[in-house]
C-alpha cells in the first residue's frame, strides 16, 4: 500500500514510499480485533551485522542482527539472550538486518512464544522467547544517559587503535555523567582522523568488551587486541557505550603496529 510520494512540484516523480501488504494486513485484523495494534517486544538493543564484525567474529555470513544489549527484566533476558548473540531467524523465517528483525518481532503477538535462531561463540544454538507488549515508556528508560564531551585527566591512560585508555575512575564518571552500573575503560582522547574518531568514538565513551570478553583496564583491551591478531583477525570487535547508546563497532588491528 502506498503511504507517501516524493513530490517537489507538486505531481508524481515515480518515486514512492509504500507498506508492505503483511503489514497492512496484521494491522487491520489487530485493529478490528481490539481497536489498537499491540507490537510484540522482545527487550534487546540490535544494530545490523556487517561485514567487518562478521570477520571479526568469525562468522562467515553477513545476515542477521547482532544483540548489542539485553534490557534488564525483558523477555530477552529471561530467555537467555547475551549480547553479542547474532540472531539470524525467528520462527523457520531467515532474519536480513537489523530492521527484519524489528519488523518479525514487532509482528509477534504478546504471550506469544518465538523461537530464534542465534550463532554465539560461533555455534549455531536455538533460544525460546515469551513475547510481551511493546511498552513505549519501558523502551525510553532503558535508553543511556547523555554525556557531556570534554578532555580528562589521562595522566594514568595508554594509547591503542588510535584510542587513548584509563580506568574507569569515579571523577571520569562524575565528568562525563557515566552511570555506576557501567563498567570498561575509558576513552579519554581520540587521534584525530584516526579510523576510531570516523567511527564516532569521542572522550568519554567507554569500550565495555573486546570480542565476548569485558575490560576492565587498557592491558585489558591491548591483551583482546593481541588475541585478534594472533588469530589471524583484520579487524578487533568492541562493544562501547556512549551518548549514542551501547553497540558494537570494529577497528583495524593494523593500527598498532
């Protein structure tokens, strides 16, 4: 079904913005049914898998979406799921990207049990997940803070992949409003034009794991670095927190050295 038209003069210029018919379909029997369309919620952060994290990770397919964080109390953690999981099916149905994903699940209905497919530590492995309502006001708490931009005292800090590193201090937190429930290193400085500052890193993100293993110390990182490339790796993956939310990014390993 067609929803909009792009039009600056005022008539058609052939291109359209449509729903698909599915949809469409669901929400009108959703609607007819109880007035209102109820989306399904599964309780996790997703970002599309690219090639670099697929290498990176050892995965030799690029489809699915990779499990950046799991809300506390959600279906997701109740079934199981661990971030860094890439969920590659739900129900026998082949998941694309990030916004498949969202689009199958949203579909679910609540008190609904989905079964997805997910690949952790390169294993293939099923998970069984009870679906609940998609809450709007439980999807805005779960959201990180925001936090402020600025240097900070790196007396202590160590540089990698273009990174400058320190522990995770109480004045960093007080600095950059980073919650107590946060934990990593922090990325006190960034070279500029480095392949980290294109990939949004900035002073006060916080690298909360290399591959599935969490730092708490930039030895932490450098020995996950180490290990990437000692297995042949291109490219390191870095779970990271910031103003943006938490997600996963990769970089070179090639930096360094």
């Amino acid at each position: 079904m067609n929803s909009a038209i792009f039009s600056p003069s005022g008539g058609s210029v052939g291109i359209g913005f449509a729903i698909p018919a599915s949809t469409v379909q669901e929400v009108i029997a959703q609607l007819k049914a109880g007035g209102e369309v109820k989306r399904g919620w599964l309780g996790v952060q997703i970002q599309n898998l690219t090639p670099e994290m697929a290498t990176s990770m050892g995965i030799p397919e690029t489809k699915g979406a990779i499990v950046a964080s799991v809300i506390e109390n959600s279906p997701a953690e109740k079934a199981g799921f661990r971030r860094g999981d890439v969920i590659t099916a739900v129900d026998n149905q082949e998941v694309d990207d990030q916004r498949d994903l969202t689009r199958r699940v949203g579909a679910l209905l609540a008190g609904e049990t989905a079964r997805f497919a997910v690949v952790r530590d390169g294993r293939e492995q099923t998970i069984s997940a009870l679906i609940e309502r998609r809450d709007d006001d439980q999807l805005a708490s779960a959201a990180g803070p925001n936090r402020p931009q600025g240097g900070a005292d790196d007396s202590s800090a160590e540089e990698s992949l273009g990174l400058r590193l320190m522990p995770l201090s109480q004045a960093a937190r007080a600095q950059f409003n980073i919650d107590d429930s946060v934990s990593g290193v922090l990325v006190s400085d960034v070279a500029a034009e480095s392949e980290a500052a294109e990939k949004g890193f900035r002073p006060g993100t916080v690298i909360i794991a290399v591959g599935n293993e969490e730092v708490e110390t930039p030895a932490d990182i450098a020995a996950g670095i180490a290990t990437a490339r000692e297995a042949g790796r291109e490219s390191v993956l870095l779970l990271v927190t910031d103003a943006q939310g938490q997600r996963f990014v990769t970089l070179s390993t090639e930096q360094d050295g």
